[in-house]
C-alpha cells in the first residue's frame, strides 16, 4: 500500500486451493463378449479396448488396471472364460475411483447345444395329450435356448397333443454385434393309453311279456381323457325271459375299450289267450257211426 506522499508498506497472505474432487470414470453395465481369434485358443485385446473412459477437474496421474498393472490392455491376450478387470483413476490430490469391466470370452462363435432324444410319452392321466415336467424336454447349451413349439426357451408345464409332434430348438450368442445360431431337433410322440370309463345302468326286472330293450333301464354313464367313440351292449337289441347278463361296451376316438355288466330279468305274468270255436253239429259220416273232422275246423284260435 502507498500513500500521496511515497510512503508505501507491504503485506504477504498465503492462499491454499485444496483438490476435493475425485476422478470420474463409467464402465458400462454389459458384458463385453468376444469370441477367440480365429485359429487360436485366445482373444487378442484391440487397441483402446476395454478401457473405460476416466477424467479429473485437475489432473489425472495414474490410470492402471488389475490385470496386468498398466494403463492398457492393447494386445493382452486373453484365453476363453470371464474376466472382471478393475480399473483404478487416481488424482494429484490422492482421490481414486474404480469401475469393472467385464469380459467374457467364448470358445466357439457358434454356441453348443445338445437336444435330448425322440420322446415316447403317454398321454397324462385325464389330459388328451402329455404335460411336460420340469426341463425334461430341454436342451443344454452355452448360448440362449429358444424352441418352435411355443416360442419360450424351455418348455416345462407345456402339453403335446397325441401323435407325432417335431421340435426345433435354436441356441444364439450375440458377439461383436453378430448374432450365430445351432440348431437341434427332436420328435415327441404321445400315445393314449387311458381306457374310457363305463357306468351301466342299475340292475332292473321287469314284467314286459317275452323280451325287452336293452336300454330298458337306460344307457351307460360314459367318459374318455381324449372323447368318447362309440357305445354298444351285447346282447344287442333285446333280451328274453330269465336271468339275463348284458354287456356294456364304450371305445374312445384311439381305439381303447372297457365294459360294465348290468342284470335284466325278465318275467312273464301275463297267462296265455285262447278262443274255441262252436258249439258244432255234425252229422255221422255216409253209413258210419263216426264223423271225419274236416282240417282245422275244430282247433281254436287266438291263442296267444
């Protein structure tokens, strides 16, 4: 400071800036996947390559990973399977960040996968087709399963119609922006097994004369997992007098049977008609004592 006059005095402050910023540096939240070089068991880093990006307000004087302790990975080569490589950002002022870079490295650009073989299934107890258990129908694979049968990548609680049904799988990887595909595939044949169910009408007598209808008493209670065919009784039609065992026969849509038996008794309580005809007068046969009856005309009629 001076005044007017030349006279002047001098004072010296110290002034501090102190660095609280830490450095910034991102990862990104996906995998890298890469596939190995072609011919080789190993995949050689590119140039800036799995190398996040880090700045400071101020300056940054080391930016190192855990792999191999340097700055970069340029032409690290890195054999197939994961890798977490921590990246460390570290100022003049001794602040640090870190950020993982994760890595996965792949054998094959095509992923494997295995189908399991043509299935023989019967049909699942009162369903017309078979219900898949668990993963029993799913491939294995290195890669992301997807199938054509219901567009899912497994097909556990999944139902197959009886017959022959062709399911193609498809495994996918998606490396460096390209997607490669496998495929494998596999036939599921479901038989019915299940018999229909048969319940015959009640046992039943009846006073109806020489024969009655089969059906007298009704027809059978009928059911099948798959739908119900046909419905027939042996005898056929009718039945006659006595003690008589009928037979009650159902087949479903695939050709299974079963059978229930039912007792009709029939009884007759209605006595028989008769008409007689005359009374008749006759005269003795020319010079006999006796008279010729002339064909049926003294039997009777309406006998019933």
């Amino acid at each position: 400071m001076k005044d007017n006059y030349g006279n002047e005095r001098k004072k010296t402050i110290s002034i501090t800036v102190t660095d609280v910023t830490s450095p910034v540096i991102t990862c990104p939240g996906s995998t890298y996947i890469r596939g190995v070089d072609y011919g080789k068991a190993y995949y050689t880093v590119g140039t800036g390559e799995f190398k996040p990006v880090a700045t400071d307000n101020c300056t940054l004087t080391s930016y190192t990973n855990d792999y191999n302790l340097s700055s970069s990975l340029d032409g690290v080569q890195l054999a197939a399977g994961p890798y977490h490589i921590l990246w460390t950002a570290l100022d003049a002022a001794g602040h640090s960040a870190t950020c993982t870079v994760n890595v996965d490295i792949q054998p094959d650009l095509y992923p494997t996968i295995t189908c399991v073989g043509d299935q023989a299934k019967s049909t699942t107890n009162n369903v017309c087709g078979y219900t898949v258990i668990g993963n029993e129908f799913d491939p294995t694979s290195t890669g992301t399963l997807t199938n054509d049968y219901h567009i899912g990548s497994t097909l556990a609680g999944q139902t197959f119609p009886v017959g022959t049904t062709l399911v193609n799988w498809t495994a996918s990887q998606t490396i460096n922006g390209t997607t490669y595909t496998n495929h494998c595939s596999y036939y599921v044949i479901v038989s019915d097994n299940q018999a229909p169910t048969i319940t015959a009408p009640g046992n039943i007598t009846v006073n109806a004369g020489c024969s009655v209808n089969t059906n007298v008493n009704g027809l059978p209670i009928t059911s099948d997992n798959c739908g119900v065919q046909s419905v027939w009784s042996i005898p056929a039609n009718t039945v006659g007098i006595g003690v008589n065992t009928v037979t009650w026969w159902v087949q479903d849509v695939h050709g299974n049977t079963n059978s229930a038996t039912q007792t009709i008794t029939v009884v007759d309580n209605v006595p028989p008609t008769i008409n007689c005809p005359g009374p008749f007068t006759r005269q003795e046969d020319y010079l006999q004592t006796y008279y010729t009856v002339n064909g049926p005309e003294f039997n009777p009629t309406g006998i019933s």
